[in-house]
C-alpha cells in the first residue's frame, strides 16, 4: 500500500504543478454586474419600465419600508413601475444616480453589492439619498437583479 502511494505521488509530481481553483473570475463577474446596475439605474432615471426592468430576474423581490414586495413577471413589474414613474415627478424627482457601490461578496452565480444612491431634482439639487443591498444572480447565462433592500 506504501509502494502505491509513493508511485502515485512520483507520478503526480512528474507531470509538474496542478492547481485546481473554485473560485470564480472576480474581476469579470464585477465588472457583468456593475454593467447590470448601471443599466437598472439608467433605466429607472429615463423613467423606462420596460428598461428598468430587463435588469431583473422573475420572480423579483424588494424589501423596503417593512414590505416586501413581489413581482412574479416582468407583465407585473411593468405595470407597478409605469405607476411609480407617474408619480414620481409629483415628489420633485428628476433623476437617480449612484454614490457608491461596494460589491460584498462574489460568487460565480450570486453577488451581493452594498449601494446608496441620490435622488435629485431637475435642478442638480438632491431630494433624498438611501442605502440599498443588492442580489444579483446568474440565471439563464445573464445576469440580473433578483433582490433589493432598502430604506426608502
């Protein structure tokens, strides 16, 4: 049995150095899924559900104000998001932009990205700023929004 593991050994050390790595390629899997977030906040400043939305997977969650609410098609987020950019305007709003975004923990199938963002008005002038968590998930071989907490 001895003889076996040596002779096993010898031959792994002859065909040189073998690095196995689970991890994922950090880098690219960042870089896919700021593309995605500036997308969903380019989107929501143009007021284009329809944009806005194509950065979500379904069924998409959102926790905020104690509520959480689901949206279990893309049919269904249209039409909650034509409302809200209705409204909107009525509030001040203008425009959203991000302050910063802090990827927490990247998977090759999840990443979780720590936000805050402005809402300003038509002026440059800011109406409101909020802290968000993101879930963004590879599905279907693109990824999406999947989850989003937030305090406003």
């Amino acid at each position: 049995m001895r003889t076996a593991k040596t002779l096993l050994m010898l031959m792994l050390l002859s065909i040189g150095p073998v690095t196995v790595s689970d991890e994922p390629d950090s880098e690219q899997i960042v870089t896919e899924v700021m593309a995605v977030l500036d997308a969903f906040m380019a989107g929501f400043s143009a007021s284009s559900p329809q944009q806005h939305t194509a950065t979500y997977h379904f069924p998409h969650f959102r926790l905020a104000r104690g509520e959480m609410l689901v949206w279990e098609t893309q049919e269904q987020a249209l039409a909650a998001h034509e409302e809200l950019f209705q409204q909107l305007p009525e509030t001040g709003w203008h425009r959203s932009d991000w302050l910063e975004r802090e990827v927490i923990s990247v998977s090759d199938t999840k990443v979780h990205v720590a936000t805050r963002f402005a809402r300003y008005r038509e002026d440059g002038s800011e109406l409101t700023r909020a802290e968000s968590l993101y879930v963004l998930i590879r599905e279907d071989g693109r990824w999406g929004v999947k989850l989003r907490s937030s305090f406003l």
